[in-house]
C-alpha cells in the first residue's frame, strides 16, 4: 500500500514516531538535525520518543554541548541519557570536523564517529562511545594506535583487544627509564621484557589469563608495531624493538581441569529441560524481526541441537537447511568442522532431535528472512547483519539470559547438613555442552575409538580425558566407600582406604582380594567369578546395581533350567547364588538404612564417581552401549 494511503490510517502510530525540532533556538534546531542523521547511521534503529523526549527538556539550552543538558531530564532513564549522549557526541564531532580537527589528531575519540563494528555478526559497535588513549602513557605508541584505529577501522573485538594490549606493553615500557619515551632508544631487551608483560598478565581479580589469550594480546601488540611500520607512523622506532618467534613466545598450557568439571551435569540439564518454554524470550535477538514464538522455537531448536548432539556452537549455528539425511532408516545430521576444516561430516542423532529440526524447518519456511541466509538452517534474522546465518554469541547470549533467569539450580549431593547444593548458573555455556555429551557417552561405557569419532576428534588421547575422573575425586571415593564394604555373607568389613585400592580389583559384583586374581587384574579367578561364595568377595554400595542387574539374570537362568528339565543341581547352585547375593544387598541396604541422610548422599555420590571410574577402564564384564559410528567421509 503506498505510504500517502496508509499514513492518515495511522494516526496513533505517526503521533508515537514522530519529532520536530521547532521549539529549539535555531543553533541548537540546526545542531539537533544534523546529530540526528548522524547518529541514525550509528545505531540499529532511531527511537524517535527518546529523541522527543530529549527535545522536550532542552528548548531553554543555548547549545547541545552544554553541559547541563544532562541535568535537565527530568527523572532521566538509561535511554534517554544515551540518547543525549549520542546527539552531543555527533555535534562533537561535526565542529572538531568543522575545526580542522581530525580523528587522527585526537586522544579522545568517537568510536561512534568511527563506525566500528561487531566482528561477529555485523552489529552495531557495543562499546561505549569515548576512548581516552592518553593510558597509552608513550606518545609514540599513542599515535601508532590512534593511527592504526582511524585508518584501518578494525571490528570492535580488535580494536578492543589491540588497546589492552597496548596498555600492558605501555605500562611495561614506562619502567624502562626514559627509554620508553624514546623510540630511536629501544632496544631488544625492551621488546623482551614487553613479552614477559604479557607472560605475566593477569585480571582485575588477580587472576592469570589463559595462555591463548595472553598469546592473542601479545600478537596483536606486534601486529600494530607492523602497521605503524608499513604506515611510515614508526619510522623512528629502532630496529632492534622487534619480536623474535624463537624466543618471544607464550607457551601452550595444557589446562589441568578435569574435563568431568567442565561438563553441565545430567541432573541440572533435565532441571534446564522443565524450563525450555522460557528460552528465547526477554531482549534477545531476534524481538524486532520475527514473532515471539518464533522466535522461541528457534533458540529452543538450537538448545535440543546443542544438547543432543555435542557438536561446537559455531557448528550448530552453521546448519544448513537440508542438514538432515536418513542412513540406513536413521537420522543423520550433516555438518561442518570448522575447527580442523572437514566438511559434511555425519553424525547419527535420535528421532526425537531430528523432529525438532523438523519443527523449526517447517516454521522457518513460512518467515520472510533476509535472502543472503537462506541456505541456514538458523539464519540471520535482520539486513543489517554482514553474516549470512546467527552468530554463535547471539546464541551465548541467550543461554546466559535464560539460565540468570531461572529459578535455583540444583547440582548434585548435598552439603554436611544435608541440604542439596546450588549449582553455579556461570558454568552454563554453549561448548559445556560439547563436554557434557561427550561425559554422557563415557559414563555409558561407549568405547573409546567409537567415542572419537563422535566427537570428531584428531587425536584419540583428547577422547580418553573424558574417561578420566580426576586422582582426588577417586581417592575421595575410595576413602568414603572403604569403610562401608561387606564380606560374602553381608557382614562389615571395612579398611583403610590405602589397603583398598592396593589389595582389591574390581570384578563385576565387588572388589575381589584373592592375591593371585589382585595380581592378574582381576582376570585370574581360581573358581571362575562365583563370587558370592568366595571368601574373598568384597562388595560395597557402588556394586548394588550391579549385583541387583545379576540377581536378574541369575534368576531368568533359573526358570531357563526349570523350563528344560535341567539337574536339581544346577537350579539349587543358581538359587544359593541368588540368595546370597541377595543377602549382600539387603544388609547392605540396612546399613545405608541406619546412617544419617546426608552421609547416605555422599555415599551415593561416592558411588557414582567409582562407577565411572570402572567404565573407564572398558571392563568387557560389563555391559556397553556402544554408538553408531560416523560415516567416514
């Protein structure tokens, strides 16, 4: 419909988006008008009744630069104040421009003047507006970056990067004496103990960085140092102030965290699943431009992918549209690994993720999207976006916003009075779930070879840290579960923890402590695993499923042998089996009965570690479920 025809149709809405400028003095008319069309090209979208509200408070200003225009808001919101903010940092720049002033002669500057942008999608810069470059303290240094920023207009990331590393090289030339002040002066030693700076960088808090982003910080300082150089703007900096990649190198620290740490627990990620129907709404990406359930079907879409599938985020917000295939009846996910670059890899999913990619396909056919998109499966929802599909900090974002929201998580066991533990929400990112889907498979005894593939792992030593559960949680575990350990007939007989692991291999139903067997790793039973009627059958609580699991079997076997007319003697050995196996968990539940709540919790979580622990080791004496390998193109 034209707009002639659509407009007096409109009253309400032209009355809420419009603004004139008639009741400012003339300057400040003029100076309004031009920051306004300046600033439209800054920010996604204009607010035209922030802007009217602005307005209506400086009609008694002589200039929008005063001062004291901030003071006359009356009851002033975060809004209203960066939109004042904005309007006064245009007309800033437009008389600074008017002046001769460029941005190349300014220690103050606009990023805003500059029209940085967002590396990862292509959003408007994020950063506040103003950057004082004078903590830069060299004034060499100072002007290589302010240089090197209204030059080569890097991404917002970049920029914000470069001048951290700047500073860091800065505050580490200003102990040189005056030899930091001088360019021509500064010699190979100076550029050595910048590198020890950044080897020593660390946090506000106190805390190092990580050894990647200290190596990133230190790259793009010499990075700027290169550009200053090609630019001509470091002619006088000595040649001797250069970086050697032989001995000025941050070394790869290989993190010592238990990768089962890093993992989001099964239990907090079915508290996440009771709460799906909040992901996706508040201000996040994608309220201006698609229709609220939309927009939740597609964050829920990614979240079921991220979850069930364990790939990186930029994998999942990478799908194309026709990512689904089926392989021999079952359904396929194709994707991309960016990471080692290899492309259209195949990964086998459960039919419930497939339905909900089928979900989301079906609604994303029916919503008018920007055309560069279309081959995504999640693609970018608006035109001012560079990037053809959703960034994988949008969906950062998301998950961040939704688990601050939700109401107490729980982790698991309990504390010494027997309350249940909060979970830390800060541990809820994307790439946990990459770990805890990997940690799902281990703990269900998927072997090893099987798992790298799943994972798509180059090397098979990164699969094994998955089956790994780290030396003090299993010391922990041993020590709390030897004290509760039972004979053959049920009766306790406890040890010191030492005495445990150095005089027992687990079998399938228990630790066994017959020293030939100990000797053999548990492969060398002299009566061939009959373990209940074995003196030396140790069983502790983290062994009741296991013995549960048996005593059904041994009694399915039972009514197999009646059923075929089998000797007395095999059913009567079979029924003493069953009995004393079952006499072993019923005094040890009587005893797990007997302790105080919180102490049986930490015996259950004790358990749990050293069965993972056991599935670690691949026992061929228990029961795998092993997954469906990839195709291996």
């Amino acid at each position: 419909m034209p707009a002639a025809q659509w407009a007096p149709d409109q009253p309400l809405y032209l009355l809420a988006h419009q603004f004139h400028l008639a009741p400012l003095p003339q300057l400040l008319r003029w100076e309004a008008l031009y920051a306004v069309q300046q600033m439209d090209q800054w920010v996604r979208a204009l607010e035209p009744h922030w802007i009217r509200g602005v307005i209506s408070h400086l009609t008694t200003a002589d200039t929008l630069l005063d001062a004291a225009n901030a003071a006359r808001l009356t009851k002033p919101h975060q809004a209203a104040v960066r939109t004042l903010e904005n309007l006064q940092s245009a007309a800033r720049a437009g008389y600074s421009e008017f002046s001769g002033i460029t941005l190349i002669d300014q220690d103050i500057i606009d990023l805003r003047v500059l029209g940085l942008r967002h590396s990862a999608s292509g959003k408007r810069r994020q950063l506040p507006g103003r950057v004082d470059l004078r903590i830069v303290r060299q004034p060499w240094l100072r002007q290589a970056l302010r240089h090197w920023v209204t030059t080569a207009r890097p991404t917002t990331e970049d920029f914000k990067r470069t001048f951290h590393a700047t500073t860091i090289a800065s505050t580490a030339l200003a102990q040189r004496a005056d030899a930091g002040d001088v360019p021509a002066a500064l010699t190979f030693a100076d550029a050595t103990w910048v590198v020890d700076a950044f080897r020593a960088a660390r946090r506000q808090d106190g805390t190092p960085y990580s050894s990647s982003f200290r190596r990133s910080l230190l790259g793009m300082f010499f990075q700027l140092i290169a550009y200053g150089r090609r630019c001509g703007t470091l002619d006088d900096l000595a040649g001797t102030f250069t970086r050697v990649p032989v001995e000025h190198v941050i070394s790869v620290e290989e993190p010592n965290e238990d990768f089962i740490g890093k993992a989001i627990p099964e239990s907090v990620i079915r508290q996440l699943d009771a709460h799906l129907d909040t992901l996706g709404t508040g201000n996040t990406y994608g309220c201006r431009d698609i229709a609220p359930d939309a927009r939740q079907l597609l964050y829920r879409t990614m979240y079921i992918v991220l979850r069930d599938t364990g790939r990186r985020p930029l994998e999942i917000v990478s799908l194309t549209r026709d990512c689904l295939e089926n392989h021999n009846g079952q359904p396929t996910l194709i994707w991309d690994n960016h990471k080692r670059k290899r492309h259209r890899r195949r990964l086998p999913i459960t039919t419930s993720t497939a339905d909900a990619i089928r979900t989301w396909q079906a609604c994303r056919d029916q919503l008018h999207l920007p055309a560069k998109g279309d081959r995504f499966l999640f693609p970018s929802l608006t035109p001012l976006s560079d990037a053809p599909h959703i960034s994988s900090t949008y969906l950062s974002d998301a998950l961040r916003l939704w688990a601050d929201a939700l109401p107490q998580l729980h982790a698991e066991g309990t504390d010494s009075k027997g309350q249940r533990l909060i979970f830390d929400r800060s541990l809820i990112y994307p790439y946990a779930f990459r770990h805890s889907y990997a940690q799902r498979h281990a703990d269900a005894g998927t072997p090893v070879d099987v798992l790298r593939e799943l994972m798509d792992h180059k090397s098979i030593a990164m699969t094994q840290r998955y089956y790994t559960v780290s030396l003090k949680r299993k010391s922990e575990a041993v020590a709390k579960l030897s004290t509760h350990v039972l004979d053959q007939h049920g009766h306790p007989s406890p040890s010191s923890s030492t005495a445990y692991e150095m005089r027992t291999v687990a079998v399938p139903y228990g630790g066994c402590t017959e020293p030939s067997n100990v000797k053999a790793g548990g492969q060398a039973c002299p009566i061939r695993f009959q373990c209940a009627g074995c003196g030396f059958y140790r069983p502790d609580p983290s062994y009741l499923p296991a013995i549960e699991h048996h005593i059904n079997e041994l009694r399915a076997d039972r009514e197999t042998a009646l059923a075929m007319g089998a000797a007395e003697f095999v059913t009567t050995a079979l029924t003493a089996q069953i009995t004393a196996y079952q006499r072993v968990i019923d005094r040890m539940n009587t005893h797990l009965a007997s302790l105080p709540a919180s102490e049986r919790a930490q015996i259950e979580e004790a358990s749990t570690v050293l069965r993972k622990a056991r599935a670690s080791h691949n026992h061929t004496l228990l029961p795998l479920t092993p997954a469906r390998p990839k195709d291996p193109r």
